[in-house]
C-alpha cells in the first residue's frame, strides 16, 4: 500500500538529485531566440497583415498596400476607396502593417536605384533646344540653362495641374513669363513623371505646350516644370466664362478649336504616343488663340493607377477605357468629341444626376451623345456628322486624328478667316489686338 502511495505521489515529489544548474537563456544576449514577429519577405501581398497590438486590423493601411502595389485599374469596380487615394511610400507603408521588423531586419539584396535617383539622373540628360514658336509667340529661353528657384519670381497661381500646383513666374534675367508645375515625387508616379518630363523635352509643335526645362528643388524632393504660360487660359476656364455672359461658341470658333486638338493629337501620334487624358482642363490657349495641349504623358496613367482620383476625369474616357479593353489613339478622338460637344452646349451631355458609377455603366451601355439642334439655335450636318463620327462606340470603327482632320466640317471651317485672336480677346476683355500672323 505504501508503494502504491509511493507511486501516486511520485509526479509531485522531486525527479531525483539535481544536476549543475544551467543558466537561463536571457533574451537581451541570446542569439538563437529572438522575439517573434511577423515574417516579411514571405508574405504574399495579397493576404492580410498580422494585426496589430491593440488586437484590431488596420483597414486603412490595407487599403493603401493595394494602391501601392501599382495596380492598373482598367475599369472601375469598387477598388480602394477615396480615403486611400493618398500614395503611402514603402517605408511608411512598413512602419504601419509591420512595426517590429525595423528591429530585427532581414539581410538586405542588392541595393536598387532610388526613384530620385532616377528623376536626377533624366533631368541631367534633358538637352533644351532653342525656343521656337512656329508662329505662336513664345519667350526667348537660353537653351541649356540651368534653372533653380533664384532664377524665377512666382507672380500667382494659375491652378492644379496633374500631379501639382502650377504657378505663373517670371524669369528674373529676361523679364520671361513661364508656366511652372511642381510635382513631388514619390515612389508612385515616378515612372510617369519620367515618361513626361521624356515626352515634353522630345516634343515640337505648335499645338503641344512648348518645354522649357526642368530643375530638382534642392530643399525638398520636388521637380519643377517651366512650361509655356498660355493666357487665354484652358477650354474648362473659357467655357465657364461663356456660360457667364450667356454667350455661346460659334461653329468657325469650334472648328478652329477642334482642328487646333486634333493637330496636336495627330503630332503625339507620329511620335507613338497617346494623350489619355483630353479634356476641357488640358486643352489651353495663347493670347493669340492657338490651341495647345498640356498635362500629357502622365494624366492618365496616373489615373488609372490610383482608384481614389480615377473618376476625377473619367468622364471623358472612351467605352473601352472605362471598360478595361485596349485602346489606342482613337479613345483620345472620343475624349476630343465629348469636349468639343459640352463646350458648343454649354452644358455636360451626359445626364446630371448620374452618381459616379452610375455615369461610368451610362458611358458603357448607352447609346452616345448627339449634336442636336437647340431653341434659336442651329448647328451644320456637317458639324453634326463631324461628332457622330468621334463619338463611335465601336473603337475600331472609331476615325483616327487624321481621319477626323479630313473631315468635311474641318476642312470647311479652315476656309474661313481664323479670327480666334480676337476672338478669346473677347472672352476676357482684353484690348483688341492687332490682326497676327496666326489669323490668316
């Protein structure tokens, strides 16, 4: 019976004579026991994070992985919302889902090129040429200069452009009025700025915004754009004007107008590039009337990368853009036809009381807008027929810039005297000038 006890007992006695003590691992010198955190390389991007210590996930954090991730949204289908449109650097993106790997690294790979290394490196190849005007007049700017904030005063504010705040300065040595765009770059949109910064300083026409160079401001991580200062300001500007006074755009004007686009486009296609953001706000005019295109090279892709601004300017995208197909040059003629429509219109010509989705299915699923004729107020079947033909749902039926510049209503409207000088004097008031070289 006592064995049996013995036996009983036996787990709550002690094991037998003990040993030399070991010393307890410590876990400020240990180095095969490190406090556990959450693997970094191996994680798959598309599954969720390990919470974080207040034991609730973070929603938004996730939400601004996937943006970062540089998903091209081709259609619009949910995707992150509005308060993720904010591009997150990967090193803040880290700190937010993965707080404790600053600590305990892993061992790092070959060092990859910084995004700014890389924007320095193409803003040191920019060769500046000569300005030129092609009849349109434009500030004398050295070629080769090399810029910096010193050599410009900011006059005010012209507005927002893609990417950036656009100011008017004027070059302290020449007295030279620029338009100049700050963008700051960061890791997103860095492979766009590239793409524009290559296109503006590749690019000569007169109805392309003239390049005047580009500078990195040494203070912060912004690049500075000096770009031609059109004055007659952009169509959105000219349009709200008109609608103001009541007035409406005459046919010869919106011809002018439409040419002046689709010269432009025409150009950037022989140089195999596409706009993908034509709209009111990106078309702009000198002080003589010329019709210039801006904001190209990065608008769209921008857009398409960042679902929290995509209906910003989808509005005016074709069917196949909206819907995730392929598009090619012709989605820019359907952005020119929407433009042209709502400016001669004075008013959107979709349907007002759309939500955003609900205009993106009306765009995709209904039939296209139309030229029609309005109380007092009549338009050519030519000009009718002119944005039918830009507004084809079908892309592949859909005329090119080329096509479209051959087009009965164009060539008609070239015949008459080009008064658009005088005519965007009118606009805004300005002294009537002097007959230019541009009105002939």
């Amino acid at each position: 019976m006592e064995a049996k006890t013995t036996i009983l007992q036996k787990p709550l006695g002690p094991r037998g004579p003990s040993g030399p003590r070991r010393p307890l691992p410590s876990l400020a010198t240990s180095s095969h026991l490190t406090p556990i955190s959450p693997p970094v390389a191996d994680y798959p991007r598309s599954i969720t994070p390990t919470p974080t210590p207040s034991g609730r996930p973070s929603l938004k954090p996730i939400l601004k992985l996937g943006i970062a991730m540089e998903n091209k949204f081709e259609s619009y289908a949910g995707g992150p919302n509005e308060q993720a449109g904010s591009y997150m650097s990967p090193g803040e993106e880290e700190r937010t889902i993965r707080p404790n790997t600053t600590e305990h690294p892993l061992p790092e790979g070959p060092r990859r090129p910084q995004p700014i290394d890389r924007v320095r490196e193409a803003l040191a190849q920019i060769s500046l040429r000569d300005s030129e005007s092609d009849g349109a007049i434009i500030p004398k700017v050295t070629a080769g200069k090399i810029w910096g904030d010193d050599d410009l005063e900011e006059l005010s504010r012209l507005g927002e452009g893609a990417g950036g705040a656009v100011h008017k300065v004027r070059d302290r040595n020449t007295g030279a009025v620029m338009a100049r765009k700050t963008i700051t770059t960061r890791e997103g949109p860095v492979q766009q700025l590239l793409r524009e910064l290559a296109i503006m300083s590749s690019t000569e026409h007169v109805n392309i915004v003239a390049f005047f160079g580009a500078y990195m401001s040494p203070s912060s991580s912004e690049v500075k754009v000096l770009m031609e200062y059109a004055e007659g300001g952009s169509l959105e500007a000219v349009g709200k004007r008109i609608r103001e006074r009541n007035a409406l755009v005459g046919e010869k004007i919106a011809g002018r107008l439409a040419e002046g686009v689709l010269q432009g486009l025409s150009y950037l296609h022989s140089m195999k590039t596409i706009h993908r953001d034509i709209k009111p706000s990106n078309i702009v005019l000198s002080r003589e009337g010329v019709v210039k295109l801006c904001d190209f090279g990065v608008s769209g892709e921008l857009i398409l990368s960042n679902a929290g601004t995509f209906t910003g300017t989808s509005f005016y995208m074709a069917p196949e853009r909206i819907s995730g197909r392929k598009y090619t040059i012709r989605s820019d003629v359907w952005s020119t036809g929407i433009t042209l429509l709502e400016l001669v219109q004075n008013r959107f010509p979709f349907p007002p009381d759309l939500s955003a989705i609900e205009l993106m299915m009306h765009i995709t699923a209904s039939d296209p807008p139309q030229l029609e004729d309005e109380p007092g107020v009549s338009r050519s079947d030519e000009m009718k027929d002119f944005i039918k033909q830009t507004l084809i749902v079908d892309s592949n039926l859909r005329p090119t810039p080329k096509d479209m510049l051959a087009h009965p209503w164009i060539i008609s409207m070239m015949k008459h005297e080009n008064t658009m000088g005088r005519w965007i004097a009118q606009v805004w008031g300005w002294a009537r000038p002097r007959k230019s070289r541009e009105e002939s």
